[in-house]
C-alpha cells in the first residue's frame, strides 16, 4: 500500500468521525491494517473494506453496533476477531475471497443477520453455533474445504439458500431436512455417496444441484419435492437409478421417474447380450450353442439383427432368472452403419473371430475400436470359434491393456460344443454385474414392458400404447417418459417429437433393420450408386402398406442413412452409405473459390481416436440441404446455397503421410466464412456425438503470417482455456514459425469468448456504411450478413441452453411497442406496452405474420424481471437488416419501415430503463456494461443469460396464450442441433424436403 492511499484512508476516517458518518468505503486501498480508531466510527450502518491486503482487523470492529452490513471481502485474512459477534445490528457479512480456516463461534450470536458469505476460504468446519443465526436466509459457503457439516444448521428455520458447492463432503447430515423455507440448495462438486432421503421434505425447494458427485443412486423421497424446477445429477458418479435414459430428458422426467418409484418397485432381471464380428464366423451358431440348440452345418447369414432370449441363472441371487436379449448383428460391412443405433452402453459385448483365420483377418481391432467408442463402459468377452481346427493365438495381455474393457477370452467349437459351458459361466458372471440387471423398475412400468415385449405385432398407435399403459396403470404424467425410455432402451422405437414419425410405434426394432438392410444390399441401389428410386421401394417392401413404406424412408433419413433428393421430380432418395469411394471431380470448383476477391478460408482438423462406419456418411445425409450433388463415401462439398454459393465448404477424410493416420478436416472458403462453418462445423460435432467413447483432438492451423507456407496447428481446446482465464491470455506462439498470434484471430467466430471481436468487427462494417445496411445487396457484398448471422446463432444457443436446463422452452426473440407505435413517455414503467414475436431464423428475424402480440399487464414489474434479456436480445437485434422473402405478407418498403421502427424503439427502451423509478430503488437489473451502472461492482459484468428473467419469458406467453399458438411458430431442431421457433416459411428452407 502506498504512503497516499493510507492517508486518503486516514483521512477519510477522521472525516467520518467529524461528521458522524453512517457509511465508510475503504474498498480498494490495498491497506495492509486498520487503525484501532476505527471503532470509534460509533454510527457507521455500512462499513466496506474488501479489496484490499489485510491479514487481520482490529477486534475494535466489535464496537461498531450501529453496523448492518460489513464487507471484507477480498482480502487475506487468516481469522477474524471473536468481538464481531458483539454487532448486535448486523444483518450482513462478507468473508468472502480470504484465507479463513475456521471462524469464531461467537458469529452465532448474530441475531439479526440475514447473509454470511463464505465463500472461497479454506475453512475445514463449521462451529455447529452458526445453527442459532435464526434470520439467515443466505449462507454461502462455496468452494472451501469442509468435509462435513454440522446438523445444527437445520435449525435455520429462515434459510432459503445454502450454497455448498466444490466442498470435500463425503455426506450431509439428514437434519438438513428441516430447513421448510429452503429454496436452493447446492452440493455440486463434491465427494457424496448418498444424498439423505429427508432432503425429500424441502417442500419449498426450487433448485437443487447435485451434479459432479459419486452418486449411484437418488433416494425416491426426492419425488415429493412439488416445487423443483431445477435438478442436476450431471457426472454424478455411476448412477443407477436413475438410469440415464431418464436423466437425459431433465427434471420433470427425473422426478415423474422417482414418484413412480415411490407407490412400488420391483426389480427387472434383463439385460443386452450383443454379438458381434465379422460375417461367416458363427455368431448365429454360437448362440445356438449358448440356449442348448443343435449345430445346423448350413446356418444361412443374419441380414440386419436377430434377437432372441437366453436365459441363466444368477450366480448370486436364489432362484432369480436373468434374461439377456441376445442381438446377433449381421457382420457384412455394409450393415455397420445401421448396427451403431443399437451398441448401447450397459450392455454386454461377445466379440467373435474365427481361430483358424486369425484375430486380424477377424479385424478384432476395428470391432474393439468400434464398441469404444458407442459403448465405452460395456464389458467385453472375446470368443475364438472353430477352434476346433485351430487355437486361438492373440495377443491378449496388449489388447487389455489398449482395451481395458476386455474381460476374458474364451475358445469354443461350435460344431463339437467345447468351451461353450465355459463361455457360458462367464457370460453368467459378468451379466450379473451390469448396470441394468436388477434394476428397480416401478410395478406399472415393468407391467407395460413386459406386455410390450410379448406383443406378437410388428407395431402399433400411439393411441393404443397410450390405452396400453392405461391399463397396466401408468399414471398419465408417467406416459410419455415411459415411452422414451423404452425407445432409449431399444424396445421400441418411438419418435414422439418428430412430426413425420410419431403417428407409429415400431414393436420389433429388428424389423425396421431387417427392411433397411434390405435396401443397403439391393443390387439396383449398388449399382446406381446409392440411388434409391419409388420403383425400387416397391420392389423390396412390396409387403409393406404404402404409409408404411413412407415412414420407413423417414427412419432412413432419421438414422441419417438416407435423404429424399431436392427438387427431384422422381422423388429419388440417396443412400449414403452406398456411396462411391472415388470422389467426383470438385477441385476445378474449390479452386476456383479460392481465387475470387476478398475470398477468405477458415479450417479445422479433427482427430478420431477412430473413423467408424457413419462417419462422414451421416453427416452428409443430415447437411444435404448443402448439397452440390458432389459427395462420395469419405468426403463432400456443401455450398451455403444451391446456386451460386457464396462459400463452399470441404469436408472428407484424409491421412497424415508421416503416421499413416486417417483425420477429418473441415474447410470452408468465401469472402465471410465464418456462419457457414459454424453451421457445417455445428454438424459434424452433432454426428460425433453419437460416439460417446470417441477420442477427438481438434487442431487449427496456424494463419501463417510471414508466408512461410507454416503448417503448425494449434490445439483448439487449449486456445479456449487460454481466453477462458482471468484475465485472458490474449496470444500464443507458433513452434515453427516463430510468430506471436492472436489467440482471438484463431478463434474469430469459432467460440463463445470471441462474441465480442465479431460483434466489433459487425460494429466496424456498420460505421463504415453510415450506421445501417438499407441495401441488402451491399451488407451481403460487406460480410455484415454473415457475421449476423453467427451472433443471432450464437445467442440463440446460449438462451437455449438455460431454457433446457430450467425446462421452459418458449420463443425468446421479440421486439416491445407502445400502444401506439410511435414513441415512449417520459415515464416508460406506467406505458402500455405490447410483446411482439419474432421468427428466430438466424439472419432472417422477422415479426410473425398473424398475432404473437401480447399485451404486458404490468410493465414495471415485467421490465425489471426481463432486464436482463433485454439488454442482451436487442443488442443483437440492433443489427437486424430487413431481408424480403415469402413470410412476408406485406410489401417489402413497409415491412423495412416496420423493422427499422421496431428496432428504433427497441434502442430507446434500452436508453430509457435506467430512468424508471421502482418501488425497491434495486437497480442490478441494469445492463452492467452500461457506463450508467457504476455502482456495480466489478464480479457483475457478466453477459450470461438470465434464467430468472427466461422463467418470466415462459410464464408470460404460456399466461398470455395457453394454447402455445405463438403467431404460429413452431420449435424446431435444425439437422446442426439448434433449436429454433420458426415459421412455416423458414422450416420449409430447413427441410426442403419434408411433407
């Protein structure tokens, strides 16, 4: 601390006294000590010294008793004074940012304290005194060093948060239980095991995290909290139950999943044997073998999957009878793609080869690599047949260690039976240790398994497995869930939000395979280059109903194995994985791109621990309204629009020379690139996801700035950690050419932590064009609409996120008018003011063309809950450009003047929010980059989206229009993953090919 700051502080004391001051501000002094006159400050209500160095403070502060809040936080304190358990009048303390292991007991005497904040010390226990605070409503205790927590803190009759979070807790005592007021309770990041069941009284509890513990299991109890919104079980351990099928559709599910848990449970002895290999090496046979059937010389091939059931007998449990589903997958190449639906995790592999050819002509490797990557937690069995002719010879202890899911390694004949009563008792053992088996199913829902699974049908209505589950009493809340379940189980598929697919339920899985295979072995698709014409279809499901037919070419096209050709009079579709591996000619194309003006490239290298069947060829069908009509097996070239792209984008596989390893590198040239290759890039992640045990390393290349032809790539995930610190590491330096670059320019546009750099760089285009783009043509020739693009896009996936997590999807994109759209009164709050919906298309936001206008009852109240969406959406929409298209109903000039006067009006709201006066006089919904909101600290500036004020999004149209018509948008899922509220017009240019 410098000699000046000390004595501005001395002098702002001595002041203090001379004036009798009822608040002090010594934040920020870098002051190493107070001077013990500080207690004589005998009418101090607030008192601030955080930020500064202090190591300890005089227990003279015990005398100020007039004090209602203290802050000192940010500072180095090792302990603090005993005394301050004398502030009778305290109703706030802040510890926060310092070095405490412990503090004083006498904190309990605190009667009147309402907030103690904890958080980021060292503390190792609470005093079990800190339970007399009576008037606590907030204690945070986040990221400490606790290992338990004393029960006496249930008697906090009045606390509604209590912040836990990245603790060492092994458990937390039951009487938490007692705490009726409590609305959030965090416990993530923490070591739990279990979680006590009393948690389920917190009948007024909101949020509740439990995310990044060792959880297997939830207690039931937690069902009956009637007000959670929020749940997180993230990364919770192994856990069982719920079972992720469940944890995967949120908190509603979740909770609908424990109440039914509640009323009875009955455990579920049945699992998924698969069987894999190549084709010809006895899997069929093998599991013949396996149920005590006989060896059939001539066993023809499985096309597609068989499932069938064996059954064994638990070699732990009395008299319990597990079943195992055995799947036996075809293992002709052509059927791999179709088989990745259904390696699930949780399941159990045999993994076969023929001994007497050898585990490499068996491509034991490839199948290893494969189940890694879908089911990266499920054990393996390896199974050497004929060996009867010869002995299996592998090296077993190398693949364990490269595949640490190898349990063991079994030889059979399956003509003689040898080693099958072997392979059988092994196949016992490890089921018996499989997720699944036992686990505890509500009685309803195993009743509506079990029927479902004896159905003889090939498929049903939903209606009628609605009725079904009536019947089996599966509460109507439970439905839907229950279906989902089933479908992520494999005993059904059910797509109940795809509008195409959901008016049927398919009862045999394996059917659909069977008829799917049909069309990837067709020798007319083979021939004709995936080309799968109406006259085919006919042909190989002449058994099929027409309706069926359509809706089996949708599930081809769900499973990304197909698409319905554009624009093709015939209505041809193309089988992507009947692709030629020789690619077209589209160099002369790519390169010509390359040499237009102003043209720009961006690039990024993905390398896969594996490249597995699906991957390019799923990507292709799912971004094919890309298409150039130039793709092939390993690779394709998309344009941003049929004709005349603007950008071409390159994706294929490609193999590094120096360690023979394949990689996917994506590239997209144009004069902007940047929204298209989010676009294409957000693709390509959605098809690897579908691999959860897939390695992947993404690198981007160095931008050569000397011209060096420098082919040094930089690793993406270090580039974010690099922005992501505080404060962020602006540059990097390249190991071959030596240059120091900008970390931002690698990552302009391709991350979250550039938002600002684009958004700068549209701000820059918009100035050099006289504040607006009135001419589409020139903000297109500028970049301006691409950039646009991107940062609508991005902001779209940010709001979307927080809405999954609290479960209220709703449009969030939306203009506010007066009355009578001409301007804001002085007093803004007391104004009628209407909500209008926009079309969320990114780069083509407009009004919807009939209603989604709602009037706003309360605008004080609504303003300031929505503040900060606000702030957020129309810093985005001030960038809107007027684009003409068919969702228009009016002419193009008025719907401009309608947009620039939505947009003008937006703005000066924004302006204005500062000047309403509110009840409270609490102005932290202010905008905090707003150089009007000085008083905010700096921990405040932050642009994450509200979740407080998308709740009061939701509740408001839901209030306001219950049917959920919303000026008809509809919410859809872009084939990138995106979730957007669109109208008729754009999903029409989404899905071009859709009935």
């Amino acid at each position: 601390m410098s000699s000046s700051q000390q004595s501005i502080a001395e002098q702002r004391i001595q002041k203090a006294l001379e004036t009798n001051a009822t608040a002090l501000d010594l934040s920020r002094f870098g002051l190493t000590c107070l001077p013990a006159s500080i207690g004589q400050l005998v009418n101090l209500a607030t008192l601030r010294l955080d930020s500064n160095q202090l190591t300890t403070v005089p227990p003279e502060l015990g005398q100020l008793f007039n004090l209602t809040e203290l802050d000192l936080g940010k500072n180095r304190l090792t302990t603090v004074p005993s005394e301050l358990g004398q502030l009778a009048n305290l109703t706030q303390l802040d510890l926060y940012n310092n070095q405490l292991t412990t503090v004083p007991p006498e904190l309990g005497q605190l009667a009147n304290l309402t907030r103690l904040d904890l958080r980021v010390n060292r503390l190792i226990t609470l005093p079990p005194k800190l339970g007399q605070l009576a008037n606590l409503t907030t204690l945070d205790l986040y990221r400490n060093w606790l290992t338990t927590v004393p029960p006496e803190l249930g008697q906090l009759a009045n606390l509604t948060q209590l912040d836990l979070y990245n603790n060492q807790l092994t458990t937390v005592p039951p009487e938490l239980g007692q705490l009726a007021n409590l609305t959030q309770l965090n416990l993530a990041n923490n070591q739990l095991t279990t979680v006590p069941p009393e948690l389920g009284q917190l009948a007024n509890l909101t949020q509740l995290n439990l995310a990044n513990n060792q959880l297997t299991t939830v207690p039931s109890e937690l069902g009956q909290l009637a007000n959670l919104t929020q749940l997180d079980l993230a990364n919770s351990g192994h856990l069982v139950s719920p079972p992720p099928e469940v944890l995967r559709q949120g908190t509603r599910a979740i909770l609908t999943y424990l109440r039914e848990q509640q009323e009875a449970g009955e455990r579920q002895w049945l699992s998924k044997l698969l069987v894999v290999g190549e084709g010809g090496v006895g899997k069929t046979s093998l599991l013949r073998a396996l149920r005590g059937e006989s060896f059939q010389e001539q066993q023809s091939s499985t096309h597609g999957i068989d499932i069938q059931a064996l059954n064994l007998e638990h070699p732990n449990e009395t008299d319990v009878t597990m079943t195992l589903n055995t799947w036996d997958f075809g293992g002709q190449e052509i059927y791999h793609a179709t088989h990745q639906f259904f390696l699930t995790n949780r399941s159990l592999f045999l993994l076969t080869f023929n001994a007497r050819l050898g585990y490499e002509q068996g491509k034991l490797i490839y199948w290893l690599k494969t189940i890694r990557a879908n089911a990266p937690e499920s054990p393996i069995i390896l199974v050497a047949t004929w060996t009867d002719e010869r002995d299996a010879d592998l090296p077993l202890s190398d693949l364990k260690q490269q595949f640490p899911q190898i349990r063991a390694l079994l030889e059979v004949s399956n003509k003689t039976g040898n080693g099958v009563q072997a392979l059988k008792q092994s196949i016992t053992q490890t089921a018996a240790d499989l997720p699944l088996m036992g686990e505890l199913w509500p009685k309803s829902w195993l009743q509506l398994a079990q029927s479902v699974r004896q159905e003889e049908g090939q498929y049903t209505t939903p209606k009628q497995l609605w009725e079904q589950m009536k019947q089996c009493n599966v509460s109507k809340d439970s439905q839907s869930l229950l279906a989902t379940y089933l479908h992520e189980l494999g005993d059904i598929l059910f797509f109940q939000d795809n509008p195409e697919l959901n008016d049927l339920v398919i009862l045999k899985p394996q059917w659909v395979t069977q008829k799917i295979s049909k069309v990837l072995s067709a020798e007319a698709v083979i021939e004709a280059n995936g080309i799968f014409t109406r006259q085919c279809m006919e042909e190989l499901w002449h058994d099929l109903h027409p309706s069926l037919r359509d809706h089996f070419l949708e599930l081809m096209e769900q499973f990304d194995l197909s698409y319905k050709i554009p624009e093709d009079p015939d209505d041809k579709s193309l089988v992507v994985e009947r692709l030629e591996y020789e690619p077209p000619e589209f160099q002369t194309l790519w390169q010509q791109k390359q040499q237009e003006p102003n043209c720009k490239e961006i690039s990024i290298k993905f390398q896969l621990s594996e490249i597995l069947a699906g991957i390019p060829t799923w990507f292709i069908a799912r971004q094919h309204r890309f298409t150039q009509n130039l793709h092939w097996r390993t690779g394709v070239l998309f344009g941003d629009h049929r004709e005349n792209p603007r950008h071409l984008g390159l994706l294929r596989v490609e193999r590094d020379t120096l360690t023979n390893a394949d990689y996917v590198r994506l590239t997209v040239r144009g004069p902007m690139p940047h929204s298209f290759f989010d676009v294409l890039r957000e693709g390509f992640e959605l098809t690897l996801s579908r691999y959860p045990g897939l390695k992947i390393t993404r690198l981007i290349p160095c931008p050569d700035p000397i011209h060096e032809e420098c082919k040094h790539e930089f690793n993406y995930a270090n580039l974010i950690k690099r922005l992501e610190r505080t404060p962020p590491i602006e540059t990097i330096s390249c190991e071959q050419c030596l240059e120091n670059i900008s970390v931002t320019r690698l990552l302009f546009g391709l991350h979250y932590t550039t938002q600002d750099a684009v958004i700068a760089e549209i701000e820059k285009l918009r100035v050099s064009n006289q504040g607006s783009f009135d001419n589409l043509q020139n903000a297109i020739e500028e970049g301006f609409t691409e950039l646009r693009e991107l940062v609508q896009r991005e902001l779209l996936r940010e709001i979307r996120a927080v809405q999954k997590q609290l479960e209220s999807p709703c449009p969030s994109v939306f203009v506010l008018r007066p009355d009578d759209r001409s301007f804001w009164q002085k007093d803004i709050g007391s104004q009628r003011i209407n909500l209008q919906l926009y079309c969320e298309h990114p780069g083509c936001f407009h009004p919807v063309q009939n209603g989604g206008l709602y009037a706003i009852d309360n605008p004080k109240k609504w303003l300031k809950a929505m503040a900060p969406h606000l702030n957020r959406l129309f810093g985005i929409l001030k960038y809107v450009t007027p684009v003409v298209g068919p969702w228009l109903n009016i002419s193009a000039p008025v719907y401009s003047e309608l947009i620039k006067n939505d947009l003008a009006l937006s703005k000066a709201l924004i302006d204005k929010l500062p000047e309403i006066t509110f009840d409270d006089d609490n102005r932290s919904f202010i905008d905090p980059d707003d150089p009007r909101a000085n008083v905010l600290g700096d921990s405040l500036k932050t642009r994450k989206i509200s979740g407080a004020a998308l709740r009061t999004l939701n509740e408001f149209l839901k209030r306001k229009d219950p049917d959920q018509v919303w000026g008809g948008l509809t919410r859809t899922k872009t084939p990138e993953g995106d979730v957007l509220w669109l109208c008729q017009e754009h999903i029409k240019e989404i899905y071009p090919s859709s009935r």
